[in-house]
C-alpha cells in the first residue's frame, strides 16, 4: 500500500477537543461550501427510508418467500446501493456491547487516546481526518480505524488496551460480521445471475478487512458542517452499526437526500465502488454523507468488507455485453484508494473517473 506521507501535514486538532472547549463558531476549516451544507437540501417525503430486508426469508422452506426476498436484495442493491437487514446472525448483545466499548473509548483522557494517534502511512489508529491533501476542507468527526484482514496485516497492540474488554469485543465482532460478509457476497453473485462464489473469487479469495469506529461530537453550527462529506464508499461493501438513538446517516436517492432511520439490531449494508466496477454498474455504489448536530454526539461502526488490495478489479465477463459493454478499465484496489486517501471524501468523482473510454 502506497505511503503518500509519513505525518500529517498540518497540525491534528481533536475535533471532540473543539466541542468540548466550548466554542460558539466552528473553525472555517469546517464550514463546507453552500452547495454541501445538510440544510439546502431536506428530502422530499421525510417518512421514506431505505429498504429494510429480513435475511432468514432466503432460507425458508418456502421458495416464494426465498424469491421475493432475492428480488427485494436486488432491487435495493441496483436501485439504492443501501438497505438494512436483520435476522443476519450476529448477536444483538455483542452488537450493543461493541458499540458501548468504543463510545467509552472515546471519553477517556485525550492522553490516553493520543497513545494511539494515527499516521496517513497506515491510517490504523486514532484520527481526525482523512485525506492527506494540505489545506482541503475538514470533516466534524474523530475515528478509530483497524485492520482485522489480511492477518499480516492485524495488530491487536495497535487496538485500544482501555476499556478492557475492548480488545477481545472488537476481535469477536469482527469475526461474526466477517461471516455477514460472507453471507451476503453469496446473495449478491446468485442475485446477479453469477455462481455463488463468483464474487468471492473476483476480491482474490483473501478479503481485506476493517473496521472504523466513528465519533460525532456535538457541533454548535451543525448547519454549516459535516460529520463525513459526501463520497461512496470506496472498497467492496460497508456494513454499518448504526447509533440508533441518533440519526445521521444520508443517503441520495433520486436527487434527494434520505435521512436514514435506523432499525433496532440492524446493519445498514451498502456496495462499494469495487462491487460496483465488478457488476458493470448493475448494483451502485451511491453517494452518502453524515449530519452532525448540537445537542447529541454520535457513534457508529463502519465494517469495511473489500478485495484483496492488488488483484485487478474489472467487470465481470458474464455482465459484458453487446448492449452494455465494460464500463471500467482494470485497476487494483490499492492504486484506486490511493485518490481517496489524498483527497478525503469526494462524492462519486473517482468511480466515475474510471469509466472506460467510449
């Protein structure tokens, strides 16, 4: 993986520090143009939400069910790029005690969360930004971001030693929302009329996994500033446990933006740019953004599930044809990630940058 930096190339500011100290008017490094602010744009119809799916429906005994269900996948993967799913097979106290674990993380003493300050050379660690690029427009939210796959690449003692359970919570999680995972790259290549394992095979047979946990801190211009800028997600897919008590998440659908509510013990699935690129632009990658507000903080757990990081992603063979020829040229999940790392979110502009030439 490219090592664009070694240090960050501005001083980091905790953006939960700023919050805490009491300030009236964000810093102008945090106001987002007009255009981007979450005020200009409210959804049309605030009781729409994403699709919400009941995973144990594809495997009853009756094939009606297990069809509409199929139907229902594909629809919001092609449609949305979003959608909730329960009865997934994660347990909802480990769920809950996971999330617990890192939003006590995040009140421990700046000192002891500085222990674990991260570098843009891995990203792993404790963070307050994301792209690299000096002077580019910052985001409301601190991080803590970890490898769990490949295993050369996971180092507990890198992982938060406080709270103590910490370590062991973050380990189990992983490993039950890894299978998720690999539940639903099954639905997606059966779905999209390819062998169950197809998709599989195309991320290398040796996933990339991690994890990001998120912090929201309260914001005294919530107008005026993002939690996450708008982007879709780079990587393969992006399972999210949500803070349910606090709604955040946007996501754009048909030119608006849809404040997701979020269903108690659920993930919030979306596809990632490289399942995009390997289904031909069947299913979508959609730009999604977080609001941030001034009377409650915020904490949620992205689940990073993405190729191996230099296999060459390309649509595949079975979804080129004479109507819809290859809409991507080949590049590895390594050389793509490099532009998001610079740059930091960026609506949909590098996906779209790797569309073939006509």
């Amino acid at each position: 993986m490219m090592n664009c930096l070694q240090m960050w190339p501005e001083p980091v500011v905790r953006v939960q520090h700023l919050s805490d100290s009491g300030i009236r008017v964000i810093p102008e490094r945090y106001v987002k143009k007009p255009s981007e602010r979450p005020s200009i744009s409210e959804p049309v119809d605030k009781e729409i939400n994403i699709p919400v799916i009941d995973l144990q429906n594809l495997y009853s005994d009756e094939e009606s069910l297990r069809q509409e269900t199929s139907s229902l996948i594909y629809d919001a993967c092609s449609k949305w790029g979003f959608f909730q799913v329960v009865n997934h097979g994660v347990s909802h106290q480990l769920m809950a005690a996971t999330r617990e674990v890192w939003r006590q993380f995040f009140q421990l003493p700046l000192e002891l969360k500085q222990q674990y300050a991260n570098s843009p050379a891995t990203y792993e660690g404790y963070g307050s930004r994301l792209g690299v690029e000096k002077g580019i427009s910052l985001d409301w939210s601190d991080y803590f971001f970890l490898h769990y796959l490949p295993m050369s690449l996971r180092d507990q003692t890198k992982w938060p030693s406080v709270p103590d359970s910490c370590r062991e919570l973050v380990a189990k999680y992983s490993e039950e929302v890894v299978k998720l995972g690999g539940k639903l790259m099954k639905i997606f290549s059966v779905t999209l009329g390819l062998r169950e394992n197809h998709l599989e095979q195309a991320f290398g047979g040796e996933i990339g996994a991690c994890l990001r946990a998120n912090y929201y801190p309260k914001c005294p211009q919530p107008d005026l500033t993002l939690g996450i800028s708008s982007h879709s997600d780079p990587g393969g897919m992006t399972l999210l446990l949500p803070d349910e008590c606090v709604p955040g998440l946007q996501v754009r659908h048909a030119n608006n933006w849809i404040t997701v509510k979020p269903v108690p013990n659920a993930f919030i699935v979306n596809i990632g740019d490289q399942i995009q690129v390997l289904s031909n632009a069947t299913y979508k990658s959609v730009e999604h953004r977080v609001m941030v507000n001034s009377e409650k903080e915020r904490v949620s757990l992205a689940f990073f599930y993405n190729p191996k990081s230099d296999v060459l992603i390309k649509p595949v063979e079975e979804l080129v044809t004479e109507d819809k020829p290859a809409l991507y040229s080949p590049m590895t999940y390594d050389e793509y990630r490099v532009h998001i790392r610079i740059r930091g979110p960026c609506g949909k502009s590098q996906v779209e940058s790797l569309k073939s030439p006509k």
